[in-house]
C-alpha cells in the first residue's frame, strides 16, 4: 500500500525572519523599499526580509509610503524606532545629517545598520561612526554604507577583470558624474544645496560615488588630491516643497553653501593617478556615472545610462581586430544575473538596491562583513575632505602667464 506524502513544509516559513526599519522615505527610501520587497522575490535568501516599520516626520506622507511600499508600520520619530525590540535592520536613507545620529543611535541597541551614501557630513562624524561599527561588530552586528553602483552587474564584472590581472598593471582612472537637474538658477534650494543639510554638493552626493567606484574598481585608495569646486548659482528661491530632485520655490530667496561642481586629480597607493569631475550643471546629461580604467594588459570603461555594457578592450589580442569590446552583461554567469531575465533582458538602476539587499542580508545571516564598511565609508569621507582643502587652499593653482 502506498501512502501519501505529507505536504511540502512551507520553506518560506522556516526561514528566520530579518525585520527592517527603514528612516526616510523619498526618492532613497523609495529604491530602498523596492529593494526589500524584491530581493527575496528574486534571490533565495537566508533570511525572510519582514518590512516592519517606516519612518519619516509627517505622519500623513510616512502612513502614504508605508501603504505605497508595503510597509507593516510607521513612525515619526527615529528614536522611537531605533528603540522598537521588534527590529532588527536600521536602513538610513535620510539627508547626511541625520546620518551619524541615527546609526550611533541603531549600533548601541545592537541593530545592524545599512547606510546611504556618503557615510556622514564630515570626517568627525565617519570616524565615530567607523568607530561604533568596529566596536558593535565584535557583537556581531553588521554595518555597511550603501554604495549602490558596486551592485550594477557590469560594475562587478569590471571589479573581477581587474582582480583577475586582466587589465595588468593600472595607470589612470578618468571618472566623471554628470547630472544637470540644477542647471536652472531658478530650482528651490533643496537640502542637498545646503551645506549644514548635505555637507557638500555635487563632491559629497556624486563624487562620493565615483570614488568608491575607483577605489573599488582598482583596489587601491587615493592618497592625494588636487581639486577645484564651483558653485555658479550662490542664491536660489527656498523651497515651498522638495521631494528627491525635484521642488517648488517659495518668494524667498537664501544662499547656496555648496558646490555645484567639483573637479580633482588623484594619486593612488600604488602609482596609479585619476581625474575626477562631479557636476549638476552637465546640460543633457541625466545620471552618467561613467568611469575608465586604463591598465598595461587593457581597458575598460562602464557608463550607468547604458549600465547592462561593459566596454573591454584587451591588448593582448590580435592589434589587427583588438579594440574596445562591448560586453552585453546579462548573462546568466554575470554577477548577479541568474535571478534575473534570459540573456539581452535588460535590468535597471533599481536592481543595484536588490542586490545591495540581497549581498547584506546574506552577509548579516552568515556573519559575515558586508562591503563597503563604515571603514570604507570613512576613507570616502576623508578624500571628500581633502579635495575640499585642495580647492579651499587655491595657491595649488598657477595663473597662465600672458
Ligand atoms: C542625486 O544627485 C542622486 O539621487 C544621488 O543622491 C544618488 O546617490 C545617485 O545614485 C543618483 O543621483
């Protein structure tokens, strides 16, 4: 006689649960939440990502995101958060200065912490972020900085060609982040052009991509800068309202306290050199993050507004048919790219959170580090604040004789 076998156990189920309170909710919040939502969606994680609670100051908007996003709950003030023993992820995707209090905040009550970019408004802040996470991941507790161009497959991809020597020895890295949604002199003065909000401008909010990105790419670190900043429009209309980049101007009128571009060269550890530029005032460009790496075996050069290619050139081909390659990464041994579509089904820039989700639960599951640290995040921080000395101390820059 046969018998039946009993029903599959629920797997989802006996999956431990990870729940994740998350502070801020605009235009970060909003790819965040995807992110939580997807990832186990998606990936087959270790841990079954409960999105518990939802915070942000007005009660109405934070009760309209959580039911948007599918939030369990929500909060208006941080610390109530920080304090609720029901969470166990503090995800921060606030404006930077809010930043240090809140994951110093998360650490000391034992909850792990993921954090936007860049870590902090200053080296201070980093190194006592840094510091807390150092001492709190004794207690195995994780902390990571969400640097969300690391998780474009093709950026990962770049990272392995590198490590794999394929690129040989590095020269020169060119890396620039274009935007131009500040082009208008009339755009409000939201609070990512309010130094005390953001602590810089275009340096700190896409520069400090482009720097992770470099150091990331090449495995090396910066140690020296030469940097020139610009702010073309020092007086905009306050904001009646500003969600993410956009806004409505009030009468008012107040002073611009950051740059609005930012261009530096950059000595690596190592020998390597870079130049680097950061701007809001790049008319048509939209969100190029692009970056270069040239090295003795090869090159290879990735641009987020086409982010499913990768250009690779290899100079140990053939010079009659070697040139720069575009590489299509969608295939299923692309980082990443198994969860996801059959080869030339094209992915986006909202994937890069899913995988940031996926790479730190997995790491918060295994005990494992997820990278960047908030050590990582310092280093940022500390060239951020050098290119700032660099431009402040302008004697560096020689006149052109006539
Ligand atoms: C605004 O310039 C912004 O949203 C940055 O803050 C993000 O880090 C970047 O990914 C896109 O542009």
């Amino acid at each position: 006689m046969t018998s039946t076998p009993p029903p599959p156990a629920d797997a989802a189920a006996t999956v431990p649960a990870l729940r994740v309170g998350m502070v801020g909710h605009a235009f970060m919040g909003a790819a965040h939440s995807h992110a939580w939502r997807t990832a186990g969606r998606f990936f087959d994680l270790p841990r079954r990502v409960e999105m518990a609670a939802v915070c942000g100051r007005d009660a109405a908007s934070v009760r309209a995101s959580a039911e948007r996003y599918g939030w369990e709950s929500c909060e208006t003030d941080w610390r109530a958060l920080v304090a609720r023993p029901d969470i166990d992820v503090v995800d921060i995707c606030t404006p930077g200065d809010s930043h240090a209090p809140i994951a110093l905040a998360a650490l000391a009550a034992g909850k792990h912490v993921l954090c936007e970019k860049p870590l902090a408004n200053s080296v201070a802040e980093a190194e006592e972020m840094a510091g807390a996470a150092e001492r709190a991941r004794a207690a195995g507790v994780r902390s990571m900085v969400a640097f969300n161009y690391r998780r474009v497959p093709a950026m990962a991809l770049a990272r392995q060609l590198v490590a794999d020597g394929r690129l040989g020895r590095i020269h020169q890295v060119r890396a620039s982040y274009l935007q131009d949604w500040l082009v208008d002199p009339e755009f409000p003065l939201a609070w990512r052009l309010r130094k005390d909000r953001a602590g810089s401008g275009a340096l700190g909010d896409l520069g400090a991509h482009s720097i992770d990105a470099a150091q990331y790419l090449t495995g090396r670190r910066i140690a020296s800068v030469g940097a020139l900043l610009e702010t073309f429009v020092t007086e905009r209309p306050l904001p009646a309202s500003s969600s993410g980049l956009s806004g409505t101007a009030s009468g008012e009128r107040g002073a611009v306290t950051v740059d609005d571009a930012a261009v530096f060269t950059a000595r690596f550890e190592g020998g390597a050199i870079g130049v680097f530029e950061a701007t809001r005032f790049a008319t048509g460009h939209k969100n190029a993050m692009r970056i270069e790496i040239s090295g003795s075996l090869g090159s290879i050069a990735f641009d987020a507004e086409s982010m499913n290619e990768l250009a690779f050139h290899d100079r140990t081909e053939d010079a009659a048919t070697a040139g720069f390659r575009r590489l299509l990464v969608t295939e299923p041994t692309h980082p990443y790219m198994d969860a996801w579509w059959p080869p030339g089904h094209l992915i986006g820039y909202e994937h890069s959170f899913t995988h940031q989700v996926r790479d730190f639960v997995t790491a918060v599951a295994e005990g494992t580090d997820p990278r960047p640290s908030f050590a990582e995040g310092l280093q940022v921080q500390r060239v951020l604040a050098a290119v700032e000395s660099s431009a402040a101390a302008l004697g560096v820059h020689i006149p052109v004789t006539s």
